[in-house]
C-alpha cells in the first residue's frame, strides 16, 4: 500500500486541454467532493448521476447567478474513472477565458488546481496505473512517431510492466528456493542450489541483458537522434547543416573561425527527430571565446549519436586532418568530403577514396558539396540508417526510459553476483541477501516502494491536467 501524502485527499481540478483558441476546453475535476462541487456550478446536473453520461445544461458562477458558458459535462463515478476516483470533466467553449473562469469558479468551491500529472499520480496511487504505466502515459503525450508511441502504448498498456513483474516472480522463486535450503541446512543437512534454480537464473540474466539491450533502439525512438558536424575551420560544416535543413540557419564566411557556439536545428525521419549540431572548427586557437567553443565541440563529438566529419577536399592538407580525425575516433564516425564541386578533373575524389579506402571507412564516406547539394541526399540516408532499423521493429515492449535502465543495470548485477556465488559453491544466504537487492530495484521501478523523489521527478515532467 503506497503511502498518502498531504493534499492526497483534495479534490482537485485543472484545464486538460491546451492552451490557446480552440473549438472546446476541457475541464478535469477529480476527489471525493467532485460531484458536489461541479453541481453548485451546474445546478442543472442530477443529484445521482450515472457514470459515462453526458449531461448539458448552462454553468452558472453560483454566486451572482451569471451564465458563464453552456457546457457538456461528463460523470465517471468513483472506481468508474482514470484516476480510480469520482471524476468530472466539463467541456465548454474554446479559448483561455471562459476555461479560466471556470477554473477559478470550482477553486471558489474549495477545488484545489492539481499539480503537473496529478491526475495520473492518482491513478497510480489508486492502483489504477503502475509508475512504469504512469511513464508510458507520459510518453504516449510526447510521442512523435509512430513507433514512439507504439512503444509508449505498449507499456501504458502494460507490457513492459509485465516482462518488469516477470523479473520479480523469478527472484522471489529464486528467493524462496534458498530460503528453503536455508531451512535445511540449519537442521544440519547441506543442499546446494539446484540445477532448476542455476537454469533459471541464467534465464532471467538473460531476459535482463535483452532488455537492457533493446534500450539502445527504445532509446532513439524516444529521444532521436543527434548528430554532431566537426571538423576543421572553414571546411563547412555551417554550410552542410544549412544545405541539409535548407534553410540558412548558421552564420558562413570564408572567415575560419565563424562559427563560435553551437546550434542545433531539426529535422524529421518519418516522425522521429535527427538533431544536427553545427560546432566551432576544432584548431588551436589563443582567442578565448573560440577556445570555449573547440571544447564545446569536442564535447559534442565525445556525446552525440553519429559524428559526420566534414573535410574541405580542396584544401591541400585534408590528409593530415582526415587520418588525424579517423585515429581520434571512439565510435564509428562519418566522413563527408564537401567542396566537392572544386574537383574539376576528378582526381582528388579519387585520391580521397583510396586514402577512406586505406583507412577503412570507405563505407562510411561521402562526397559532395554544400553549395550544389550533391551527396546531401546520400548523408542523409547514411545518418538515418539506425532509424530506419526501429522501423521494422514497431517500437512496442522495447526499453525506452533512462530510469528503467538503470533499475535494469541494479537488477542485472544482483543476478550476475548471485550466479558467480552460485558458482562458488557460497552459502544460500549469501546468494539469497545479493538477490534481495534485485528485488528491491524491480519494486522500485514498477513503484512498489513508494520512493518520494522518483515519483515527483517522473510526475512533474508531466504536463498540467494529465
Ligand atoms: N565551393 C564551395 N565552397 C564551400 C562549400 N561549402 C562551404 N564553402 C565555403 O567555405 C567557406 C567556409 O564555410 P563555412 O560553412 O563557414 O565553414 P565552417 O567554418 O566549417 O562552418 C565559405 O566561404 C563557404 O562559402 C562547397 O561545398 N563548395
Ligand atoms: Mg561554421
């Protein structure tokens, strides 16, 4: 049973609708004193009414007996609703105003405005929603693409939060069965962890690692993709983030050393964001501001999804930068030759493929140029590679939040720990008090324990009336 904290109990109320003009707004009223208070708004409403029924009428301010809006207001009766309590939800015209007055109206009733995701804090609190539910609901609102928010569905739907309750069943069989040897043992006969118990701790190890795994794509898919243009100055990297967003976003010069702070502008992939970060050319450079933004850029290089390393092809010392780039690179990075245009007879691009070849990232090689827009195109399709792999895969039951992986990582070392004591030949307690730590960490992220500043810090990215 999760703990109630203060204002728990209120009943509170918010606008659920966006802000802004439009057709209707909808007003959410949810606690034990719903029905009460929205009724001495709206004294057409029945004293009893039944839940899942539409009721019209005109909502008045119960003071001065003004009309305020006509409105259509929805019953859920209490056990009946999203947030497991009494709910009314009150869709009136469209705009700030009128929405506004009946705000302050139902807060004039002693309604409290409810906090960012209240609404779905109380369906978890009312065990209507687990917080793994809860964070999909929250991702389903954010969803941008069709398999973000397949993901999201799947697990406010409860899928993740299946293969999460699995992992639990498992370590509380795996508990159980030591506890059991443990009772033999301290009545002098020694039993060592069965083979059932070693199999299905490896399977679960392995259940873990896979989702741990999937977090890779689930990721993308939540957060898309960001991709970081380095290189030296002048090559143009500004130029190719303004050829490949088309529009003119970053300042060009043939000035090296334009570009001092980073931007970052977006495009889409079928739904999913790829944010392109144009960075300051990385050289030694004395001057202060410029120095700021060589890190910057190394910082982005060392924390983006894809690198693509721009190279001026007419520069006649590309070679030493290019190999310098290749040797300094932590992942797989892409290369895009740009000037391109310069090369009248051919023979750069053709010395240049044979250095990518030599070095072995021709694969992962472009050439073009920022001003024709040639092999823009074929960057493009490069960089979106890994997104066009999640497409296949539709996204649901796949890890898409930090926090679980974390959760998972805590998990996945319990387990790893308990099979090498396993292996050892260590005593049951000693196993059973590693796999306790496991099953602390599934109960925190399905929110079995009630661990105060997780829940604030997954509700407040909620938005106002969810
Ligand atoms: N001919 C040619 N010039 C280019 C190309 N891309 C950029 N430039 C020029 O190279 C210079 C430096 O470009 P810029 O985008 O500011 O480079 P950055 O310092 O890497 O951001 C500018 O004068 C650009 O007009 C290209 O593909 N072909
Ligand atoms: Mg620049």
């Amino acid at each position: 049973m999760i703990p109630a904290r203060p204002g728990d109990e209120d009943t509170i109320c918010a606008i659920s609708t966006a802000p802004g003009v439009g057709a209707i707004s909808v007003i959410r009223v949810s606690g034990s004193k719903a029905l009460s208070t929205v009724s001495r708004l709206a004294p057409f409403l029945v004293s009893c009414p039944e839940s899942h029924r539409l009721y019209f009428g005109s909502l008045k301010d119960p003071a001065s007996g003004d009309l305020v809006d006509e409105v259509l207001i929805a019953y859920f009766a209490n056990g009946r609703s999203f947030t497991g309590e009494e709910t009314i939800e009150i869709s009136c015209h469209g705009g700030d105003a009128i929405s506004s007055r009946i705000l302050e109206l139902l807060i004039g009733q002693g309604a409290r405005l409810a906090r960012p995701g209240e609404f779905t804090y109380r369906a978890f609190l009312n065990g209507r929603v687990d917080l793994v539910q809860a964070e999909g609901i929250l991702g389903l609102i954010e969803s941008r693409s069709k398999e973000s928010s397949a993901a999201a569905l799947s697990q406010l739907k409860g899928e993740l939060s299946r293969k999460f309750s699995a992992i639990e069943d498992d370590l509380v069989w795996i508990g159980a069965q030591l506890e059991a040897s443990i009772d033999f043992s301290s009545d002098g006969i020694e039993l060592k962890p069965s083979k059932d118990l070693l199999d299905r701790a490896q399977r679960l190890n392995s259940r873990v690692g896979d989702l741990i795994s999937s977090y890779q794509k689930g990721r993308l898919l939540r957060n898309g993709l960001a991709v970081a243009l380095v290189g030296s100055p002048n090559a143009g990297k500004s130029s190719l983030l303004n050829a490949i967003v088309e529009e003119e976003r970053a300042i060009v010069t043939d000035q090296p050393g334009t570009t001092r702070d980073w931007i970052e502008v977006e495009t889409r992939f079928h739904g999913t964001p790829i944010r392109w970060i144009d960075t300051a050319g990385i050289r030694e450079t004395r001057d202060v501001v410029e120095k700021l933004g060589v890190e910057k850029s190394l910082h982005a290089r060392n924390t983006a999804d894809a690198v693509v390393v721009v190279i001026d092809i007419s520069d006649t010392d590309w070679r030493v930068g290019f190999s310098d780039f290749v040797r300094g690179a932590k992942k797989a990075e892409h290369y895009f030759f740009n000037k391109i245009d310069l090369d009248r007879t051919g023979e750069w691009r053709a010395t240049a493929e044979a250095e990518a070849e030599r070095l072995g990232v021709a694969g992962r090689t472009v050439f073009g140029s920022a001003v024709t827009g040639d092999g823009i195109g074929e960057l493009k399709t490069m960089i979106a590679g890994p997104l066009r792999e999640i497409e296949g895969v539709g996204g649901a039951g796949l890890v898409t939040q930090a926090r679980h992986v974390e959760g998972l990582k805590k998990i996945q070392g319990s387990v790893v720990k308990a099979l090498n004591l396993i292996e050892k030949d260590a005593s049951p307690e000693l196993i059973a008090y590693e796999l306790q730590v496991g099953l602390k960490a599934v109960h925190e992220l399905l929110g079995k324990v009630f661990h105060e500043q997780v829940i604030d810090r997954i509700f407040k990215e909620f938005c106002l009336g969810k």
